[in-house]
C-alpha cells in the first residue's frame, strides 16, 4: 500500500524521495496497517504552532491503495483527551505551503522615459466514544501497556498508550494486528525510557470517502503542553524507502531554527535565465541540493515572514481564521480575561471563545490588531537519509532575519542572501528580467525601473512557487547554465558570469529608489532596482575555470 501523509507533530511538511515509487518515511511516526499491507509516508504540509509552552500539531493524511485500515503511530509527551484533538479542512494546509514555498518571479524594465512614482505623485492634484470495540487481542496490561485513553474524532479511532517497554509495546501492536515495520522495537526504546506516551490514530476506511483510489482523510489536529520544543524524527525512519525531504512550517512569536543542527539560508535574491520559467521546480531542487551538499547535515531556512503578510505573494496571507483553524484558538495567550465583555463589540473571527469578547489594549496574551499579525510563518527544509540523521530536532528561537526581497543596498547592489533586521522578512526568491527594449527618446532615461509586463506580453504575471520538491526531477538541469550570478557561499561558478556582461542596465540615481535596506514598495514591481553586473578580469575567469574542473572530478 502506497501512502501520502502529514504530520502535526510540528510546522513542518516532509516530503518524499524523488525517485519512483513516490514512498518516504514519517518524521515524526511510523504507519502500521492491517492486512499485512505495508505503508510508506508522503507527509506533504505539517504545521506546528508554538506559544509559551503550547504546541498545536496539524497534520494532513491521504494513503492510496486498498480501503483496509490502517493506522499511525506518534508519539506524544502528555495523554491527550478526546477535546484536545480535532479534525480540519484540507485547504488550510495547502494555502501554507504556498505561502512559504520559494518563488519565482518576473520584471521588465519600466520605460526609461516614463515619469518617476515621485513625479507623479507631485503632479497630482492634492467526535462519539468508541463503544463494544475489543482494544486489544490480549490484555494489555500482561505486556506493560496501558490504554490511556480511547475515543472517535470523525473517521479517527484514537487510542493513547504508554508503556513500560519497548518490546511489550511492539508485541501489543502485533497482536492487535498492526503489521509494523521491521525494528520497531528498537525504535520505540528511547520513546519509551522518555516516558512518551503513544497517539494511535486508526482509520476506519468504511467510513472514508475514495477519490480515484486515493483516501480523502480529515486532517488531524492535537494539542498538549510541555516545556521542550522537539519533533520526534528518529521513528518515522523506519518507513523510509530512501531519501526523506521534511519541510518543517513553524507559527510562533519569533523565528526558530534547529538547536541541535546547523542552520543556514537558502541563497536567495538570484536573477536566472528565462528558461528557468519551464522548471522552476528542477532548478530550485538543484540549488537545495547545493546548498545541503556545502553544508551536510544542516536545517535549511527557506522562509520567515509575519503570517498575515508577504512581498510578493504566491497566494493570500494567513487570516485570522486561518490561524484559528491551525489552533489559535488553543492558545491561553489569546484567551482575553474573564470580565472583558462588550455586548456592542464583536468576537475576533475564529479566537473569541464566545461573543462580544472585546480586544483588549497592549499586554500579551490580550488581542491587539489581528492575532495572526504577531506570529511568524517559519519555514525549514531537511533532506536526509536514515544513516544521517540520528537525532531527534530540537528546536530554538532566534533573532529575526531580511533578504529576498526587491531592495538595494547600495547604488548597484541588489540584497543576497540574509542578514540580521529588526522584523522577520526573509524568502527564498529568484527573477527573471526582461531589459526594455523599445526606443529611449528623452535626454535623461531612467534604467533599471522594474515592475509588470507591458500590455500584451506573456509572462509570469504571478509569482510561482516551488511546490512537490521532493519529487522534483533531479539531476537533468544545469544549474550553472540557469543562475545569471556567482554564488560563492556554495561554489557555484555561473557560465553567464564567465561570458559578457549582463545586458540588464543600471537604474540612474532616483528619489523613488530604496537604498535604505527597508521593505520595498507594495507588491514588490515598481521600484528602481539595480542587477548586479560586472565582466570578470582574466584573472577571475581563470580562477572560475579551475574551479569548475575541480568541482567537475569530485
């Protein structure tokens, strides 16, 4: 049997191996079935939101073969009642990992004739408890395990479990005629010493609805507290049939990285060829393999932004319901005080837990503005495989970052990578220009004045995102060929930095250009932006050359 899933455990989506058959491992549990079906996990969108020591997990889970049930397996620190699990719409997971994909985007030159935005800004005028089901074969209690807690969230039959030992865990889980993984019992050893308890999710296929073989499952979403902020990956790994992506989406207060694992950025802010359009994907796959290649091992940060904005914006923002449904609601911190009740003022959509709660001024844990506004979306991205990870990922905050957006530093100098900034507007993104090329019939033409395509001309007119990496085609794209730049951070040599100099044109000096490194306009188009150029001594191109040929015999 062929599975796709996602995991809640943490913001977070993990991904398969690009190589067919599409199968990959849990992050953070394994899948048992009966029928002696053997299951592999897809996790696509994972979302974890953190507060103080709150952690909300939503996950996502779909498995494509014969309707038997089957069931996962995660573990958990505390028991969990049937109040603090929930079912969710699927959309809610999908709006995530678009929001926080990386980007490509495309601009054309303005008319270097057309009057500057301050020009004309200064012409213008002023579920039910489970009943007579058998929890087990055997009693539970002969092999160490205890049945916690037991109930039914829609096609969901949850059971809580601890245990005292691993095996008498594996065993209980072969005699209910779940057909584990080979090495469970190892596995599930340290989750055990740890006194973890074990969320068992069962699924009851007479009651899930198939869509050309595939199962139309409710996410999943639970919540509990604890003082660590991990995600327990080790265990997924006995799933895996190879190489696992794990995009991990974090909402919370700060930005957080891996505490346990490098981090990096992924390069970003890149100008590529046109026929990067075509496969973007491929590309994109081609530039985080680099990346994790120059930096084994490491947590790589593709995006961090407030949630309820972006520049530019593959798809809408988070809302307020949204956030809601991703588990604001189970946030003590947004929960206003008792006696804070005006009947002439409505409930925040989504938050309030009755009506006419009013919003109350200054203070955490009292509504400000939107609560959604005063999370970050925090998007991390792992591929490895099951000899190079060995630990489960704790989890850190740390000091918001800028980069990838449509800013210059200096006269001539686009914004590369990342850097500290007082808020977190940081994004993996990368643009395709198109130079003008019509006539130039004024004294003082204006160059490098980015925004939207002229009238009848094809393009993106939407930033795309890089969406299904880990099933991305691997291996078939020249990423030296498509970058226009040199990106030394991970030793990639470009072949249009060893040809002439980039034909884009430099911006004159403008009142209407940034410089000042803060966000860009609106909508990101429209600003005068400079691509950096320069045709590289022979020395340098000399230096290029043996560098690629060394890069070539590794």
């Amino acid at each position: 049997m062929r599975l796709r899933s996602m995991w809640l455990a943490l913001p977070l989506a993990l991904l398969a191996t690009a190589a067919p058959p599409r199968q990959a491992s849990a992050f953070c549990g394994f899948y048992v079935g009966g029928a002696g079906q053997k299951l592999f996990n897809n996790a696509t969108v994972v979302v974890l939101l953190r507060d103080g020591t709150r952690t909300v997990l939503s996950m996502q889970n779909n498995y494509q073969g014969p309707p038997e049930s089957f069931a996962l397996v995660v573990p958990v620190p505390v028991v969990l009642q049937k109040e603090n699990v929930k079912t969710l719409p699927r959309e809610v997971f999908d709006r995530v990992d678009q929001l926080a994909a990386p980007r490509l985007v495309e601009y054309w030159e303005q008319d270097p004739c057309a009057p500057s935005m301050m020009e004309e800004a200064m012409a213008a005028p002023g579920g039910v408890p489970m009943k007579g089901r058998a929890a087990s074969a055997r009693p539970a209690a002969d092999l160490g395990v205890t049945i916690e807690a037991q109930f039914t969230v829609g096609e969901y039959e949850i059971v809580i479990l601890s245990a005292k030992d691993s095996m008498g865990l594996d065993t209980w889980l072969r005699l209910n005629k779940y057909a584990i993984p080979e090495g469970a019992e190892e596995a599930l050893k340290p989750y055990v010493a740890q006194g973890m308890k074990f969320f068992v999710a069962k699924v009851d296929a007479t009651k899930v609805k198939m869509d050309k073989g595939m199962a139309m499952l409710s996410p999943l979403r639970f919540h509990y507290d604890t003082e660590s902020f991990s995600l327990p990956v080790r265990l997924g790994l006995l799933n895996s049939s190879g190489t696992q992506d794990l995009l991990v989406h974090i909402l919370a207060r700060e930005r957080y990285e891996v505490a346990n694992r490098k981090n990096v950025t992924i390069p970003t802010n890149l100008d590529v060829d046109e026929a990067a359009r075509d496969q973007f994907p491929a590309m994109y796959a081609a530039l985080f393999d680099l990346t994790q290649e120059t930096n084994p091992g490491a947590a790589i940060t593709e995006y961090a932004w407030q949630a309820t904005s972006c520049d530019p914006c593959p798809g809408p923002p988070l809302g307020n319901n949204d956030f809601a449904t991703l588990g604001g609601d189970a946030l003590p911190s947004l929960q206003p005080p008792e006696g804070a009740i005006s009947p002439s003022a409505p409930p925040v959509p989504g938050i309030g837990p009755r009506p006419g709660i009013r919003p109350m001024p200054g203070g955490r844990g009292r509504w400000v503005g939107s609560p959604a506004a005063q999370f970050t979306l925090t998007r991390l991205h792992l591929r490895y495989r099951k000899d190079t990870l060995a630990d489960d990922l704790v989890f850190k905050a740390a000091t918001p970052i800028t980069g990838g957006r449509e800013v210059w530093k200096a006269p001539g100098k686009l914004e590369h990578g990342s850097e500290p900034g007082g808020m977190n507007n940081f994004q993996g993104r990368y643009a395709i220009r198109h130079p003008w090329k019509g006539p130039i019939a004024c004294a003082t033409p204006r160059r490098g004045v980015w925004g939207g395509p002229p009238s009848g001309t094809e393009g993106t007119q939407k930033p795309k995102p890089a969406r299904d990496l880990a099933f991305a085609p691997r291996g078939g794209v020249q990423l030296a060929s498509l970058v226009r730049e040199n990106v030394p951070e991970i030793g990639l040599i470009t072949k249009a930095s060893l040809d002439l100099p980039s034909p884009v044109p430099k911006p004159a000096p403008d009142a209407s250009s940034s410089s000042s490194g803060g966000p860009p306009a609106s909508g990101g188009c429209g600003c005068a932006v400079e691509p950096k150029s320069a045709a590289p001594s022979g020395l340098l191109m000399l230096l290029g050359g043996l560098l690629l040929a060394k890069r070539r015999r590794r």
